[in-house]
C-alpha cells in the first residue's frame, strides 16, 4: 500500500543545520570567550612562555568550537 508523505517535512540543508548549532547560546558565547582571551593575550603582551601556553589554550578553544560547528553530528 502506499503511502502519501506530501506533508512530511524534507531534512533541513546542512547548511542551516551548521547555522543552526552555530547560533546556540552556548556555541556563540565559547566562541565570544574565546576569542576574548586570545585577545587579552595578545593586548597584554607576550612576554613569558606562560603567555605562550594561553594563546595556545585560546586557540585551542576556538578550534574546537569551530571544528565542533563544521562537523556534521546528529542532533
């Protein structure tokens, strides 16, 4: 038997899935953080291997959040 799907919605793009998971409070306000601390850093000065060890921590961040956002997941 058939049967009629006319009013199933199709998958959304994955495009406005990315946008979507982009958009959430938590994503944007990691990635604001982030790129707040790599702008203190480098603001502040690099002047110590310990100012070293944050900018990459930072960076760390932002690229999991970013990675984290190009990545196709189910949700």
């Amino acid at each position: 038997m058939l049967i009629d799907h006319a009013d199933a919605q199709a998958p959304a793009a994955p495009k406005r899935r990315r946008m979507k998971r982009a958009l959430r409070v938590e994503r944007v306000g990691q990635t604001a953080a982030s790129l707040c601390w790599i702008a203190s850093v480098l603001v502040s000065g690099i002047t110590s291997p310990g100012d070293w060890l944050q900018l990459c921590a930072a960076s760390a961040w932002l690229l999991a959040n970013t990675v984290a956002i190009a990545t196709a997941a189910t949700d």
